[in-house]
C-alpha cells in the first residue's frame, strides 16, 4: 500500500505540498512573536481537549469546547484583523512589483545613501529629530498625499533644512522615491505593537508602524539622545553611527534589487533548495 502511495506521487503532487508547506511557513512567520499566536496556541489546546472531553464522558465540557469552537470561527476573524490585513499586504508586495520603486544603478543608489547619511549624522549631532522613509517595492502614495509635494534631488542639505525645529514641515515624515524627496510633514501610522520601548517616542512608533504594512526602510534620529535608529519590517534596531548605517542601507536596498531580477522559476527553485538543505541537516 505504501509502495503504491509512493509511485503515485508525481510533480503535481510534489508542488501542492510544496505550496501548502510555503502557506502554512509564511503564516507562521508573519504569526511569530504577535498576540495572535498565543490565541492560535490557545485554539490548539481548546481542539486538543475535545476529544479527549469526548473520551472520558466529559458532557457538559465536550459541550461547551464544541460550542466555542463554532462560535470562534467569526471571532477569529476579528481578532486576527491586523494579521490577516499585514498578511495580504505582505502577499501583496512579493506578488506583484512596481515598475518605479528599487533604485537600479549602483552609483546612484550610492549617491542617494550617501547624502542620506550625511544628513542623519548631521542632524543627529545636533539632536534635531528626523523621520526619513524610503520607498521601495510598495507604494506610499497614501502617506506622500498627507503631506506637501516637494519632487527635488536627494541632498543632505535640503534633509537637514527640513527638519529645522519650527519650521512648517520638521514634525512629519520626509519620503523619497529614488533619487528624489517626493513630500514632506508626512503622516505615518502609528503601530499597534505594545510590547515596545515605552521610552521611545512617536517617531519611532510611526517608523514601525509605516514598516509593519510596507517593506520601506526608515530612518529615525531621536530629538532628545540624537540616536539613529532604523526600522525595516516592523523591527527597530538601534545606535547606528554614519558608516554603520549606509552599509546597512546599501545592502538592504541591493538584497532586495537582486530579488527582484530573479526569475519566478529562480525563486521557486532556490526555495525548494533551502528547505531540502534544512531537512537534510537535521
């Protein structure tokens, strides 16, 4: 029977499972370390306990599990709200590619970075606080259309000028698309995680909350320590100097163009590669 199983396998078969595993991985990863994982562990254990409430004569317990369980099917979907919306966006942008949105010449990238750089530095030695994203494969047309259009080059004087304490637009956020700062005085949306640094400000909160939903990178410099910080998908690191923080830019920002040359078939080959490599290492 076994045998017979196994010669009825072809590529078809091969592929669903593939698909089926790479599913239930994504939503795992984007689960981790949220607290829909702790309810999805919850609803395990409530699925676990039926029927074993079943096996024992339990009634009135196998009642109330089952009862729940039907009920939880419509609560699951408003309770998971956040992670089923940061799960489609997140489909969203590794399915399809905005033909304007990764800087493509390595020298311009450079360039771009480097007047970043300087600015950030800058700013930072003077404490003055600064919110900077950059786009890339997703699109912030929403957040560039909440503050004021200003489409010039890249320059880290132009950076240090906008966040000049009292000025109209120091207290949004800058975008720049490529080598341009598209708009200024942004406003980014704040994220929902309560688990971070109580001591971190807004800005911070708005750099995570635009990299919960985006795969911008942005750059945050603290008002009252002059800390450079970076968020990128959700995540803040911080205390960056200069140096430290174009060389993580740039190969962030080269990673991802690599991505996206690659061919689907690429892409699909190079993951069914790791994950046989990970099983074979176990």
């Amino acid at each position: 029977m076994l045998l017979y199983t196994i010669k009825s396998i072809d590529i078809f078969a091969i592929l669903d499972i593939a698909v089926i595993s790479y599913i239930f991985y994504k939503g795992y990863t984007l689960l981790n370390d949220t607290r829909a994982m702790q309810l999805i562990k919850g609803i395990i254990f409530i699925v676990i306990l039926i029927p074993i409430s079943d096996l024992l004569n339990l009634t009135m317990l196998n009642l109330i599990l089952n009862e729940t369980l039907t009920i939880g099917v419509l609560s699951i979907v408003i309770i998971f709200q956040p992670e089923i919306r940061r799960a489609l966006e997140h489909l969203g942008r590794t399915a399809f590619t905005e033909k304007h949105l990764l800087l493509e010449d390595d020298k311009v990238m450079d360039k771009v970075v480097t007047e970043l750089v300087n600015a950030v530095d800058n700013l930072s030695k003077s404490k003055t606080g600064a919110l900077i994203a950059i786009e890339q494969k997703t699109g912030l047309n929403d957040v560039i259309a909440s503050g004021t259009e200003i489409d010039a080059i890249v320059s880290s004087a132009l950076l240090e000028n906008i966040f000049v304490v009292n000025t109209p637009l120091h207290d949004g956020a800058t975008i720049i698309r490529n080598d341009r700062i598209l708009a200024a005085g942004c406003v980014l949306p704040l994220t929902s995680n309560n688990d971070i640094n109580k001591k971190l400000g807004t800005r911070h909160r708005a750099a995570m909350g635009l990299t919960e939903i985006s795969d911008a990178l942005v750059v945050i410099v603290s008002e009252e320590t002059g800390t450079i910080s970076l968020s990128v998908n959700g995540k803040l690191t911080r205390n960056y100097d200069k140096d430290r923080l174009k060389d993580i830019l740039i190969r962030i920002m080269k990673r991802r163009q690599t991505n996206r040359k690659r061919s689907i078939r690429e892409k699909v080959k190079l993951w069914i590669t790791k994950r046989i490599n990970k099983l074979l290492s176990r």
